[in-house]
C-alpha cells in the first residue's frame, strides 16, 4: 500500500512516523535529532531532563529545567541538521517534545519547549485542557493531544474551540494494550478493555473528527508498534502515521545508559508487567529486583528531590515510591533500585542498532 501523508499543522515529516516521547530522559536531544535527520519526527521527553544537569547544582529543579528543554530542543535541531541524509535534500527536521499534563511545571515546560524553537507539542498523562493558553505566542507550534477514546478526544476539542478558538492539530490515539509507561487507563483492570483497544480507537477518532468535526486532521496510532507490518496495520485502520516509542531504545543513539537498553535485550514477554504509579495511573515496565518488591508490597523510595507531580501519592501519604527518582536510577542503568518503563515489545529487541536501521525497516524503499 502507499504510505499516508501525515501534516500536522504546518509540519510534514518525510516519513509518517513520530518517535515516542519516553522519560525520564530516554529520549533526549540525541535519539530526537537523528530519528529527525532520517525523515521522522524525533520527540524529547520534558519530564526530568535536568536531573544530570549542572544548572540543578545551581539552581532549583523547576528554574533548571526550563534552561535545559530550551538548549535540548536547540540541541535536537542542531544534530539533525548536521545529520541529515543526504537523500532528503534541503528537508527540514521537525522536533517535537512530549509534555505531561501530570506535571507540577507543566505550563513552563511547554513554554520552554516554544522558546526553544520545538516544531509540535504533543501531550499526555491528562487531558491538556489548557495547553492553548501556553502557546499562544507560539501560533507555529502544531498542538497534538494523547487520548485513549473519542470521547477525551471530543472533551479536548470542545473545551480548546470554546475557550481558545483553536483545534488540535492532530491526535495520537494510544491503547494502553500494548503501550509503555503512563498508560491511558483509569486503573489496571480497565488497561485490557477491548474499547480501548487499537482497533476501536482508532477507527473511532477518525470518526470523530470527519463526522462531527469536519476538517481534514490526522489520527495517529501508537502503542505496541514494533516494525512495518504493525505500522501497515495501523494504516489499513485509516491511521495517517504512528507513533514508536519502544523499537527506538535500542538504539546507539538513544539518550538512556546501556544497562537500561541491556534490560529490554534480557527482558521475556512475563518479565513486563503492570504497576499502580505513583501518579495514579497504571504503568509497564520490566519487572526488576525494586518492583519485584513493589509488587509484593514492599514500598522502597529514596526522597523526592523534585515535586515534579501535580498530583503523587508519594508526596501525599508515603504509601508508593518517588517515580522521579526511580526513574533518573532506571535512566543511569542502576538495575537493583530503577524503574524501567517499556512497551509489551520490549521483549523483541534483541540488539543495539542504529535509528538509521530502525527507519529502514519500516521504510524500506
């Protein structure tokens, strides 16, 4: 079949895919820059990238994040001018950042993201009801929304063409079946529900918005995809791109320790499981000695150093664990004490390879 065009807003990758958006700085300014410079859209996670940062020895967590979203969004574009292949010819690589609604710096993170020059701003963990009003200076800035059904797809729209006179610019319809980390469910139980399923939603937002919005914007599928023929699948259901996260941790390229990828190289299909998150979602990721405990029951955390969560049951009555912290362990490849979120995939990959490997196969003319 003949792959889709995918624009969003004013932005048209070369290929119709978009490289997920994983924290805590798993995709960072490296993985977002190359995944750019071979024709998709490289997205950086906002969520924690300055927990290594010099400016967080300096400065608090919150005033040192917005240095280091601006200089990575900087950063990305910088690699992937320099990277570009020379087959896309005077191409323009667009970068995106994937902002959590969840967070406590939400609103400076996508300002930041806009200051740093970011081409798309894609949104999760919530609904970002608001997320207009922090752009609005940014006319440029293409605004995509995560959503898990129609019906947070049409509650996002209403509210943004009431308030703000404004549309999405697309929607990335994720199933919490097969996706990683934060997944789109109200509870563990509910991350099966065949109405959340692939499928369902996808088809489904595409409804939506040709029947009761009317104007040609593109559905995104994510979760679970791992190589050309899930991507052919998502197409077959009216999908104009997807969205890959997992397939691109190992990579070279990406921004996470070799431990942590040397962890989805060991991980089988019944060492990746569902967990209650600190932010009161359900979440996956590979079963490690820390959340072998947890499932058991038993609550290890070291202190939160960032408040990084609007809404967290660790800040509030110390029954689960600081996520930030588990996370940065995860990132820095600290296998006994991290959190290492993942796609049900994760159990496919099987070496390190290049992004320029991983497009390959998706695109192989």
């Amino acid at each position: 079949m003949s792959m889709p065009v995918l624009k969003i807003g004013k932005h048209q990758p070369h290929y119709p895919l978009i490289q997920g958006g994983m924290g805590v700085a798993i995709s960072g300014a490296n993985l977002a820059g190359h995944t750019a410079s071979c024709g998709g859209i490289g997205t950086i996670a906002s969520v924690g990238l300055c927990h290594d940062s010099p400016y967080f020895s300096k400065m608090n967590y919150f005033e040192a994040n917005q240095i280091v979203m601006r200089e990575a969004v900087q950063k990305a574009h910088r690699i992937a001018k320099e990277n570009i292949k020379p087959m896309l010819g005077d191409y323009k690589p667009i970068i995106a950042v994937n902002c959590m609604v969840a967070l406590t710096d939400y609103d400076t993170q996508v300002r930041s993201s806009c200051e740093g020059g970011v081409d798309i701003l894609i949104s999760g963990a919530g609904l970002p009801l608001r997320l207009p009003e922090y752009t609005k200076d940014f006319p440029d800035v293409a605004l995509v929304p995560i959503v898990s059904s129609a019906k947070a797809a049409s509650l996002i729209t209403r509210r943004w063409e009431k308030q703000y006179g404004r549309m999405p610019d697309g929607f990335v319809v994720e199933t919490p079946h097969t996706a990683g980390g934060h997944l789109g469910a109200s509870t563990i139980e509910q991350v099966y529900s065949q109405e959340l399923a692939l499928d369902v939603t996808v088809p489904d937002v595409i409804k939506y918005v040709a029947e009761e919005l009317k104007i040609d914007i593109p559905v995104i599928a994510a979760g679970g995809i791992w190589d050309r023929s899930d991507m052919l699948h998502a197409f077959e259901l009216g999908a104009k791109g997807v969205q890959v996260g997992t397939r691109f941790v190992c990579t070279e390229e990406c921004d996470a320790s070799m431990r942590f990828k040397q962890a989805y190289i060991d991980a089988t299909e019944d060492d990746i499981v569902l967990i209650n998150s600190p932010a009161g979602l359900p979440g996956r990721a590979i079963r490690n000695p820390f959340i072998a405990a947890y499932l058991e029951g038993e609550v290890k955390s070291k202190p939160c150093f960032a408040n990084c969560l609007s809404h967290c049951r660790y800040k509030k009555d110390r029954s689960t664990f600081c996520i930030a912290m588990a996370l940065v362990d995860g990132c820095l490849g600290n296998w006994e004490s991290g959190l290492f979120f993942c796609g049900s995939s994760a159990s496919k990959a099987t070496k390190i390879e290049k992004v320029e490997q991983v497009m390959l196969d998706f695109f192989p003319e």
